[in-house]
C-alpha cells in the first residue's frame, strides 16, 4: 500500500511538468450535483449606504473619480465585480453641477434611479432626466456621461455585466475627448423607461396579490444579449410562491417593506428584511418568496437579472414549490 501512495504522490508530481492535471480528482466539483453559485445573500441597507455615499462626495469629485461609485462585493465571491456571478452592481453618486465624463465600453449598463431628480444621462447624443424609479439603458459601445441640474445628490443603482468579462476577456472603454458628448434633450427614447409606465403595468390588476413586469425592448427582446430587468409588486400582508430559477438576481426596493426567504442551492435559508431603497443578492438556483409588511398598500421591488444569457445559453431552469 506504501509503495502504491509513493508511486501515485510521484505521478501527481510529475503532471504538473506537462502542464496537465488529473479530471477524477475534482470531477465533483466541477461537474456537481446541483447548480452551486460561488456567491451567496448578501444585503446592503441604504440607511448604511447613504452617509458612505455622501462622504465620497465629500472627499472625491466626479471628474476625479470618472465615475464615483460604490460596488456592491459579494462577501462570499472573489471581491469585485462580482455581486452575483454573472451580474455587477454599485451605487453610483452625481452631485448638483456635476459631471461624470463622457466614455463609452463593450460592457452593458442598465441604471435604475433611487434618488434626486433633474439629473440626467445622455446617451449617443440623447439627453435623457432622470427620476426616481427610472431605468435608463446605455447599450455596448454607446457614448454616454452623467451630470446633474439639481439640488441635491441623484444616487442611482448600476446594473452591468462585468463578471462576464472575467472569462470572455475583451471588455475595454474609450473617454471622450470632451467632459460631456453633444446632445440634445429627449422626452421619448428606447434607452429610458419611467417608472409610471412600469407601475401602470403592475397595478393594471390591483385585486391580484402579485405582479411581475419584465422590461423588454420595443422589439420584444430582452433588454441586452446578457442582463435584463425586472419589476414586482407585491400586495400587503401576502407572500409570493416559492420559486426556483437557474437566473441571479440584485433586488433593490422601490417602495415598502418586508421581507424575502431566500434558501440557496446549499440549503441555507436566510431571511432578508427589507424596506424602501434597500438592496440584496440573490444566487442562481435560490428557493425565494416576497413577505409584504404592510398593513396596507403594495411593495415594489425592482431586479437586475442576468436571465438573457442564462435563456439563450439553453439554461434556463424552473420550479415553483
């Protein structure tokens, strides 16, 4: 038995001359049982975000930062950009008379507004305002900048496909030669979606507990090749089914409070309590249900999901429990 564990331990040694590595040793963890997201729940409550937001204004100017923003890291991931795996996040702060110079990358950016208003972003020359509870799209390789005409701080939250690009490597960005790229205002664009239209949609049938609108394209499709969004009302005092999708999710709450039991693919469950303009995580192959706490009224919870790339990759998976 000795000389066959010293004539394995010499041919594991040797492997790694010809930079080749046996299956049948990790085979289990790179082919597992179940879907095992390497992210897990994480919750970042705006009562803590906020002040923290606030200082970097303090401390950094727009220009100076590019785009002065605060990642949201998943604890259980590899640091940044990673706030699920497949989806990155951060809040991003504009002070009155601000700009956040022009640029544009391969990435897909989506922004959903939490707070301010007479903000804006232009994108390839549409200058678009932006107000609570707004989604704004900035496609791949779309000139764009941030400013604000306000008075006081817009705070909105980023949605990109960054970690993408940790293994399809050929993620770059351009500047602009000049801080703003020409533009002109827009009342009517396809990259702007407001919030009243959004919750005209979710309160179309008000006498039904729950409703989910998915943001979609005039032409149908998803909102890009790989992220997307969604939006869910959810009525006082009820709880949505359990569900189970092989899709990653960063919540953010547009309106209410509650909370979400959220069990990940490892068999913890956790319970997320939330209100308004809280943010959390949620991995691929979760069992989540949404708990409204009021006692009257609906909660309102806005996504970032990443079910484009997971639906046309043939991964899509569901159970409803």
């Amino acid at each position: 038995m000795a000389a066959q564990n010293s004539a394995e331990a010499d041919f594991y040694g040797q492997l790694d001359k010809h930079n080749v590595s046996p299956l049948w040793t990790v085979l289990s963890r790179m082919v597992p049982p179940s879907p095992n997201p390497s992210t897990g729940v994480v919750t970042w409550p705006y009562e803590a975000m906020r002040p923290m937001l606030l200082q970097s204004g303090n401390l950094i100017s727009a220009e100076e930062a590019e785009r002065r923003v605060l990642m949201l890291v998943n604890s259980s991931a590899l640091g940044a950009p990673y706030t699920t795996d497949t989806i990155y996040a951060g809040l991003q702060l504009i002070l009155p008379g601000e700009t956040a110079p022009a640029h544009r990358h391969v990435a897909f950016a989506l922004r959903f507004i939490i707070e301010g208003s007479r903000g804006f972003t232009a994108v390839e020359g549409q200058k678009l305002m932006m107000e609570r509870g707004d989604v704004i799209l900035t496609p791949s390789w779309h000139w764009h900048d941030h400013g604000s005409e306000g008075d006081g701080p817009m705070v909105w939250l980023d949605g990109l496909d960054l970690p993408v690009y940790r293994f399809l490597p050929v993620n770059f960005a351009e500047n602009y030669a000049e801080a703003r790229y020409p533009s002109e205002l827009a009342d009517n664009s396809n990259f702007k979606f407001p919030w009243s239209k959004t919750a005209e949609v979710l309160d179309a049938k008000k006498e039904d507990p729950y409703a989910r609108f998915d943001y979609r394209l005039g032409s149908g499709e998803h909102l890009s090749k790989t992220v997307s969004a969604q939006a869910e009302r959810v009525r006082a005092g009820t709880t949505t089914k359990k569900l189970r999708e092989t899709v990653s999710f960063v919540y953010h709450v547009y309106e209410g409070e509650g909370y979400s039991l959220i069990t990940a693919p490892g068999g913890e469950e956790k319970k997320v309590e939330w209100e308004e303009k809280d943010t959390f995580s949620v991995p691929a192959w979760s069992v989540v249900s949404h708990t409204c706490a009021l006692e009257s009224g609906d909660a309102y919870l806005f996504a970032v999901n990443d079910r484009p790339m997971i639906e046309s990759l043939g991964l899509y998976r569901k159970e409803e429990l």
